[in-house]
C-alpha cells in the first residue's frame, strides 16, 4: 500500500519496540519514535530505549534527539515528526510510527490545537500552589477542573499537573479540550496496531523489567546524571525514584518498590487512554495469529 504509517502503540513494556523493529526489518523501512523520555540522550537505561543492535539495524528517529538539558513537546514533536514524515514518504512506501505517549502520537494521526503559552504570574500561583501544598494539591485541582486529563496524566508528574492548571487559569478551559485539532491534509493512510497485554501479565512484565534495569545499571546511571536532576528528561518515573534514594530519602528497596508500582500505575491509565482513543485493533500481543491476519487486511504482509 502506497504511503502508509503503521503505528505501533500501547502502554509501557507491551511489547511495542520489538514488534516495530521486526516489521521494519521485514519492510525495509525507519521507525519514528514516539515516546516523550527517549528523545533525551543519556536516559537510557531508565527510559528502555531499542537495544543498541536495533538501532545499528533500523534506522530510528526522535531517540536521542535532544541533550538531556532541553526542553521538549508535543508541539515540537507535531511539527517535527509531520514535516520528517512527509519527507520519508518520498523513499519509503511504508513506515513505521512506535510508542506510547499518546499526545504525540494524537498529534500526528489527528492533530492537536495550540496549548496557550503559560504567563511568568501564572506560573508563579501555580508553583506557589505546589510549594506550599504539594502535588496532592496539584491532583486535587486538576481533578476537580479536568477529570478527563486527570484519569490518564502522570498524576506523579509535578509538570504536567502545573501546566494543566496553567492552561485552565489562562483560558478557563481544561487542557484535554485542547486535544482535538485539525492540521494539514495528510497525503498518506495509517493502520494503528494497539498491543494491550493481559492486565496481570503485563504487570509481571513490569516488575521484571525494572529489576533487569536495577541490574544494568540504573542506579548507577542515575547517579552520572545528578546535575541534571531537574531537567525535564530526569522527571520520569525510574529517575524520581532512584535520586530519592541517592538523596538518602529511601531504601533502594523501597525505591525499586515504588518504580514497580507507579510504572504499573502509568501502564493502567495508558491502556484507558488507547482503549478510548485507539482507532485500530486492540490486541493481546501474545495473539500473533490476530496481528497477521490484521496486517494482511491492509496488505502489509
């Protein structure tokens, strides 16, 4: 099929990379990331970027794309990744989209409307909120002025809870009705393949891979990265954890314990946004026979 994007998606460790990279080995074709932490360099480990192998093998884009001190969003991402596509498009027939920041990949399928950018005062009385109260303060009012946004944020991201109530105190409007836009016709097709593990399973797989990151090194690679500890790349589930510990406020048992669960946590609202924004088939990554005969449906195998 001519100029098709095959997206990829799904909530953390359901399988997503591997399942890209062997299409795109078998097409011949790159893989766009779309994932909001492997864009950064030097969050590795913790961010469980393609193997070094996959990369060497399959051209991929947006992992390691900025320095580990940059900012980057989803309308970065939008504008970049749509102007990249359609430059592929011009060599390739297909390509692969893989990831599970769902915002991003929104932003390429449909689009999304400008966020209004935040005032210093604004931020201000948001941070103040933040300081005196803490996040659970930050949960609270986003609960309360976006119960949509609220079900699928980070609710352990300071952040993304800061600038959606930004947003709500510059417009009055919760950030989640910002999520519909239009953009440019698009001159290609997409076929979205959703990978959703059974629930237990996929938590088995959780806890297993954040022991093997403990294994390679994440504590380790935390510890590298300490003068960037409030950069927005180290504000991710894993790194929080690790440089609590390091701090010397937890075990690294209780560290390891705590990533365990707000992965799983994360997982939980990934599965709710794709199963409420997923336009393609929603599958059990162990049904390979399912994937197959999909593919075959848009004549991509």
């Amino acid at each position: 099929m001519k100029n098709t994007l095959v997206v990829i998606d799904g909530p953390t460790a359901s399988g997503k990379t591997n399942l890209a990279y062997q299409l795109a080995l078998q097409w011949s074709c790159p893989v766009i990331s779309a994932d909001s932490r492997q864009v950064f360099k030097s969050v590795n480990i913790g961010t469980a970027k393609p193997a070094a192998s996959m990369l060497q093998n399959v051209k991929h884009y947006f992992i390691d794309h900025k320095e580990i001190d940059e900012h980057y969003n989803v309308g970065d991402y939008e504008k970049e990744a749509r102007q990249l596509i359609n430059e592929l498009f011009q060599t390739h027939a297909t390509i692969v989209l893989c990831g599970g920041s769902g915002l991003y990949i929104k932003s390429i399928l449909h689009g999304l409307n400008d966020l209004p950018a935040s005032t210093k005062e604004i931020r201000a009385v948001v941070h103040e909120i933040f300081e005196k109260n803490g996040i659970e303060a930050l949960q609270k009012y986003v609960q309360i002025t976006d119960p949509d946004y609220y079900e699928i944020v980070d609710l352990n991201n300071p952040r993304r809870l800061s600038r959606a109530i930004e947003v709500f105190l510059m417009t009055g409007k919760p950030i989640s009705s910002f999520r519909t836009g239009e953009h440019e016709e698009r001159h290609y097709s997409f076929v979205e393949l959703t990978l959703i593990p059974e629930r237990n399973e996929l938590y088995h797989i959780i806890d297993a891979r954040v022991d093997q990151m403990i294994e390679e090194g994440l504590v380790e690679e935390t510890k590298s990265l300490m003068d960037y500890r409030d950069t927005q790349a180290m504000d991710t589930v894993g790194y929080k954890e690790i440089i609590a510990h390091l701090e010397g406020n937890l075990s690294l048992k209780q560290a390891i314990d705590l990533i365990k669960q707000r992965t799983r946590n994360y997982a939980k609202r990934q599965i709710t946004w794709f199963h409420k924004e997923s336009a393609g088939l929603q599958v059990d990554p162990a049904n390979e026979i399912a994937i197959q005969n999909y593919l075959k449906e848009h004549s991509l195998l």
